[in-house]
C-alpha cells in the first residue's frame, strides 16, 4: 500500500491532490502558460510511468 500511495499519481494530475494544487496555483500566476503546464506535466508523467514499469518488468 505504501507503494500506492507514492507512485499512486503518476500518470494523471487528478489522480493527486498534491499535483491538481500544484497546477492550480502555477494557472493563477501564469493563466496564458496553463496549456503547457498540464503538457509538460503529462509527459514527464508518462516518461516515469514507462521507467518504472519497464523497471519492474524486467525485475519481476
């Protein structure tokens, strides 16, 4: 479970409060940024979720 609960929002920005904070306070500073904010987000996301799940595959 504690597994879960670190690794848990990777992937999406709903899937953690900390990341739906994190976006919300970087749109009210910067609203016309906001678009490559969730794509910058979304891609160092997925390149993690590809690490790790290539990681545990190969060690599993």
């Amino acid at each position: 479970m504690l597994l879960g609960v670190n690794i848990g929002g990777l992937g999406t920005m709903i899937a953690s409060m900390a990341s739906v904070i994190s976006y919300k306070l970087y749109a009210a500073e910067h609203p016309s940024q906001a678009g490559k904010y969730v794509r910058t987000f979304l891609y160092y996301n997925f390149l993690g979720l590809l690490l790790i799940g290539g990681a545990v595959y190969f060690l599993l």
